[in-house]
C-alpha cells in the first residue's frame, strides 16, 4: 500500500536501524575521551593523530553510523524502495562499518600504515555497497519522489568522499602522498556533501511535519540539493587546477561562494521556518535545529573571514574551529535533534504495527514523549550546548580547555547513548508483552 | 482537541478537530477515536496536512476513508468502518 510515496508495507524490522542507532553514540564518546587523552596538544593542527583518529570517529563511528540506519529504514518507507535481502546487508554492513571506522581511528591514532590499509580494506566495500545497495533501490523504484533524488546525490557526494579518502589514506605517510589541499576536497565532500546534502533532503520532510512550520519555499526545495551538488563538482575541478598551479587560489574561493551562499540560504530559511513555528511549545529536536543551524551559519561567517583575510586562516586556530563548528555544531547537533525524533517516531510506529499483528489492537501503546522523555533530552541538549561552546573556546585555549571540555562532551554523548538505550528498552519491553 | 460535538453536528458524525498537533499525535487521536467509533457512525477528522501515514494503519484495522479539502482546516478525513453501510453512506452524504 503506497500513499503519496509512503510505503508501509515495505518498512525493515525496527531492529535494524536501531542497531546502528544505538552504536553511533559511543563513537562519540570514544571522540571525545580520545580528545581529553591527548590533551592540549589534540586539536593543535587539524593534522594531529588524535585529531584525525577522533574526526574519523566523529564522522564515520557517529554521523555515518546514525545515516546509513536512516537509509535503511527510511528509503523502503519513502520511495517504496525495496532493499534485497535487508537483514543480512544491513547486519553485514553494520559490522564491517564498526570495525572499519575503529581500524582506522587506530591507524591515524599509531601512525600505522598497515592498520590504514587494513580499515580500508574493509571500508570501501562497506561503504561501496551502502552505496550500491540503496542507489540500485532507489533506481528500482517504483515511485521517485523529490526526497528521492535528494538520496540519489546525497550517495553520489558519499562515493565522491570515500574515492578520495581511500586515495588520501593509501597514500598516507608514503613519498606519493597527495597535495595536503586534496584532503580539503575530500573532507568538503564528506561533510558538505554526503552529511550536509542528507540533512536538507531530510529537513523537506522533517522540519514542517515535526517542527510544525510552513514548507521551504518551492524553488529551494526543488532545486537547492542540486545546485549545491553542481557546485561542488564546478568547485573540486577548479580546486584540481588550482592545486596543480594551473589557476591561482583566489579562484577556487571564489568557486566555494555558492556552496557557502547554498548553505547560509538552508541555514536562514530553516531558523526563519522555525520562527515561523505554528506549535511554540519547547521542543529539544527545535532547539538542536537551531543550534545547528546558527553554528553553520558561524562557520560560514569564519569561512568568508578566512576567505578574505588569509593571515586569520593561516592562524593555527582557525582550522580546528571551522572543523568543530561543522562537525559537531551542525552535523551532530542536527542529527542528535533528528534522533530524539525519529527514534521514539518508528518505536510508535512499530509497536502500533506490532499491536494489530498481534491481535491486539486495543493495547495502549505509549506516546512519543514517553517513549523518550522530553525533561531528560533537554537536560542532554544542555550538557551537549556546554560542551560545543567549552570545545570551540578549546580551540582557542586548549592548554586550560580541552580536558575540561572533550570530558563534558563525552559525558554528553552519555548521557545521549543512555536516552537512546531508554526508548529501545521501552519498545523491546512493550514489543515483547504484546500477546501473540 | 478531543472529539467533542460541533454546533450541530450530523447525528452520526464524531468530530476530532486535531489541527496543529505535532505529529503522530493525531495519529494516536484518530486511532483512539476510531477504536470507540459506534456501529452506524464516523469520524471527520480535521487536519493541517494529509496524513499520509496514517492511511494504511487504518485500512490494517478494517476502516475506510475519504479525503476532502476542508472548511475549517486544510483537510478533512472522513473514516467509517468497512461493511458499515449506514456510517459510508452517512459519511459520504455529509458536507
């Protein structure tokens, strides 16, 4: 039965999103602890082992973690998209992308060329089938709705970022290595592209249905994940250029603009919907949006400066900033705040499937905010809010910040791991009672 | 919010006017609505957005439904139980 391209008979067992769901936090929290090991010196230069190791946690362990479950559940749902042989692929993958992402945050972390080599062989067809598996899916299917083809590009941008990343860390340590510029293009890819292109596909949906706010404008919702897409590649072959000396800098950051202009458009239009809000009761997935999109909104603002006064982006500091500011600003923040709704969402919508199947349609199943209680995920988002500002301030006096900071963000992702663990505890133990 | 009887609501009509509740909450209305609906009656559900989801859980659980723009809210969802010919026609009569 398909609605509108919603599709619920084609919905995966809850346990395999919830899987990935509840790894991703302690990625976060291994990040963080690696961060207050190393001390002062971890985000010195965003070239430190630690730094890379707890970058690569961050961003495979946690974002990719949480977005390849995502996929899992939600392209069957979306697109009516049917995913072969669903428990196998995704426990498959599962394993592959947990013990791939530790390899390699050992391997940055021990200097070890055999480990990088070892995660990546074991990396690339994880990811490689993720992309495959939900790209043939997608093309298989028998509705395309816009979200869609967002999908489509937002697995074009993950194939890009892993191409180079394998290419980067193959090449690591070695005399071959490629110009440091390329590893720009790679993390640009990964974070703008694969994160950054899956958030606005997803905000289309998720912003006006559980943020109750009007819809993006028609034009952006059309065309801006393409834009951006178009961008990026125009921006990569300038920057090819531009690393081989064949076009002056200025010229690949002045082909950045519109991937910057792209975002600061989504980041203004998404707080301007919000403001717009119909509902204005507190809600922890607003305020996280929020969050998020103020710090992409800072760390374009850090970007344009940087852009335009290269002494500011030579400065030591400037690097790790941006990187905080991106990766844990905006894309944890806005996947955490996707999280706390996504996650009670399908334990609701499972549990209510589960309650016919079992003959029992009656029972009473809990509501959302029970599922996972709203005073604990504002307590969480506080400590989290804490931590992003004592890290940014970190970046910039790590000798008497870091340990102070990367201690409370892995107390905050804790605290978050403990969240998502209550509301799977709730389900399984009401999914269990259900009489069958 | 809850069902609750309109000015002079048509005898066999259960009105749940959930407007502007966050989603799955007028899912959770309707359902629970729905699970006391009386033989011979339905349900006119008011809505700010078609609720997509919504369609296939009622139709596992032996109801039908019609979608029509709404006066007082974008949508409105008329929901009877199938083989209910009194509440169908009813419903489907209705303004």
């Amino acid at each position: 039965m398909s609605y509108a391209g919603l599709s619920l008979d084609e919905a995966p067992p809850f346990s395999i999103s919830l899987r990935f769901f509840l790894s991703a936090p302690p990625f976060g929290i291994a990040a963080a602890l690696l961060l207050a090991w190393a001390g002062p010196q971890a985000l010195a230069s965003r070239w430190t082992p630690a730094a890379l190791a707890a970058v690569h946690l961050m961003t495979l362990g946690y974002l990719t973690m949480v977005m390849a479950g995502a996929i899992l559940q939600l392209l069957p749902v979306l697109a009516g998209a049917r995913i072969a042989r669903t428990r196998a692929v995704s426990a498959g993958l599962y394993v592959l992308l947990c013990a791939g992402t530790v390899l390699l945050a050992v391997g940055f972390l021990t200097i070890s060329r055999t480990t990088l080599h070892w995660a990546l062989v074991i990396l690339i067809p994880a990811l490689a089938a993720l992309i495959l598996i939900a790209g043939g899916a997608l093309y298989g299917a028998p509705s395309r709705p816009q979200s869609g083809r967002g999908l489509g590009l937002t697995l074009a941008a993950l194939g890009v970022t892993l191409t180079l990343g394998a290419w980067l860390a193959e090449r690591y340590l070695t005399p071959h290595a490629p110009a440091l510029a390329w590893t720009d293009v790679h993390l640009v890819w990964g974070l703008l592209g694969w994160v950054g292109l899956l958030v606005i596909t997803v905000a289309r949906q998720v912003v006006p249905m559980f943020q109750m706010t009007p819809a993006y404008p028609v034009l952006s919702d059309r065309w801006l994940a393409r834009a951006i897409f178009l961008s990026l590649v125009v921006w990569s072959v300038i920057m090819g250029f531009a690393i081989d000396g064949r076009l002056p800098p200025w010229v690949s950051v002045l082909a950045a603009l519109p991937i910057a202009l792209g975002y600061g458009w989504f980041a203004a239009a998404t707080l301007w919907l919000q403001h717009r809000r119909r509902r204005r009761l507190p809600d922890v997935t607003v305020a996280y949006w929020r969050l998020g999109m103020g710090c992409l909104l800072l760390a374009i603002g850090l970007w344009l400066a940087g852009s335009a006064i290269p002494a500011l982006a030579r400065n030591p500091h400037y690097a790790p900033l941006l990187g905080v500011l991106v990766i844990l600003g905006f894309g944890v923040s806005v996947i955490h705040g996707m999280l706390c709704k996504i996650l009670p969402f399908l334990a609701w919508l499972h549990l209510h499937r589960a309650r016919f199947a079992s003959g029992n349609p009656r029972a009473t199943i809990p509501s959302m905010k029970e599922l996972l209680p709203q005073r604990a995920a504002r307590r969480q988002f506080r400590l989290q809010a804490l931590s992003l500002v004592l890290l940014c301030a970190a970046t910039l006096w790590p000798a008497v910040l870091m340990r102070p900071a990367a201690l409370l963000l892995a107390v905050a992702f804790a605290e978050f791991w403990r969240l998502t663990i209550g509301t799977a505890w709730r389900y399984r133990r009401l999914a269990r009672s259900a009489p069958t | 919010m809850n069902p609750s009887p309109e000015r002079n609501p048509p005898p066999r009509e259960r009105l749940l006017d959930v407007n502007g509740l966050e989603p799955p909450e007028p899912m959770e209305r309707a359902l629970d609505a729905l699970a006391h609906l009386p033989p011979g009656h339905y349900l006119r559900m008011l809505l700010h957005r078609e609720p997509y989801l919504l369609y296939p859980m009622i139709e596992e659980d032996g109801f039908r439904f019609e979608t029509r723009p709404g006066r007082r809210a974008l949508f409105e969802i008329l929901i009877w139980r199938a083989g209910d010919e009194v509440a169908e026609r009813a419903a489907l009569d209705s303004r």
